[in-house]
C-alpha cells in the first residue's frame, strides 16, 4: 500500500485523453493493474516525467528498471499473480491516478504494431467489460475518432517517437480499430519497426 503523503500538483499533460470507461464499472473489474506473469508485455511504461511524478506521490524508485523511462516492475499479488505498485488492492483505487501514466490513461485503448510489424495500429482490448458490452456503440465508435486525432496529433508523435516503448507488440486479444498513419510514417523516417 503506498503510504499517504501531501498530494503533489497534478502535471501538465503533454497528451490528453479523456476516459470513457466510468468509474463504477472500473472498480467492479479485476482487469486493469493485476498481471498473470512478472514480465507481463501489459505492464504500464512511464516516461521519465511519469517516473519522476510516481515517486513523487510515493511509489518506490526500485520500481523504476531505468528512470529514463521503463515498464514498471509490479509486486505480488496473494495467489493471483501480480499488481502495479501504485494500486492499492484494499481500496481498488490507483495512488497515482491524478498522475497515472499516458500508457494507463489511453486504457482500453491500445497502441500496438500490426501483426506485420509495418504499422502502428489503435486497438480495444477485449479483455475490458466495457468494451466488450459497447463495442459497437455511438459513443465508443465517437471515442475512436476523437482518440485516433489526438494519438496522430503532432504532440502525441513526439511523445510516440520520444517513447517507443509505449508502443507494444501485436495482440492476438486486441481489436484493431485505425491505423495510425501520421505515427508509422514518422516512426518509418526515424527508425526500423521491432524484430519480431
């Protein structure tokens, strides 16, 4: 449990992404923050910043494998795997959620390769109930549009490109929705996509 400390300002966010699952179906689900294995893939990244502000609200530096930025390294969890250290288990709330990285903020949302390793792709993971429940809705097919602006906007490239990180491998479980041409073409220019 992280311990309770003077709340630091919340930081101004390069890239914002509204949350379109509510509150009261997140603290009903057991999906986000809890990993099967030690080395989950869906393990949040945090960026240098996002590091420096995690610590800041009380998580330990040893979470941090590189605090230039790094997937954070999650702790026990009784008998069903493990957690994010910045989730408290008691309560189901995160300790850093004013702070929360951009990989946690864009969830259910999931940026990923194509299962070619050509384009970088916007998906929804299937393993949220929501989305699994509104798939199809007005509201969720409004929320990829919007999302899929703000992912291709220019800030969100350099953070991106600045980041790769954030950028994960295919899924088998995630339903792609966009490609996200602005970001392939940038990351095409700058870099060779992952080995796969």
């Amino acid at each position: 449990m992280i311990p309770f400390m003077e709340t630091p300002k919340s930081r101004e966010l390069p890239v914002v992404v509204e949350q379109l699952v509510p509150s009261r179906v997140c603290f009903a689900c057991d999906v986000c923050c809890r990993f099967p294995e030690q080395d989950s893939a869906l393990r949040p990244y945090f960026t240098r910043e996002e590091i420096q502000s995690a610590i800041a609200r009380g998580v330990s530096p040893d979470a941090f494998p590189d605090q230039a930025g790094s997937k954070i390294a999650v702790v026990p969890h009784g008998e069903e795997g493990y957690r994010c250290p910045a989730f408290d288990p008691q309560t189901g709330h995160c300790g850093i959620y004013e702070d929360r990285p951009l990989d946690c903020r864009l969830y259910p949302v999931a940026v990923m390769w194509d299962q070619a390793c050509s384009a970088v792709v916007m998906g929804w993971d299937s393993k949220c109930p929501f989305i699994r429940d509104n798939l199809d809705s007005p509201e969720s097919q409004a929320y990829v549009e919007r999302t899929s602006a703000i992912l291709e906007s220019q800030e969100s490239v350099k953070v991106f490109v600045s980041n790769k990180q954030l950028i994960g491998s295919f899924q088998d479980d995630v339903i792609v929705l966009k490609r996200l041409d602005c970001l392939t073409r940038t990351l095409h220019s700058s870099t060779l996509p992952p080995a796969r």
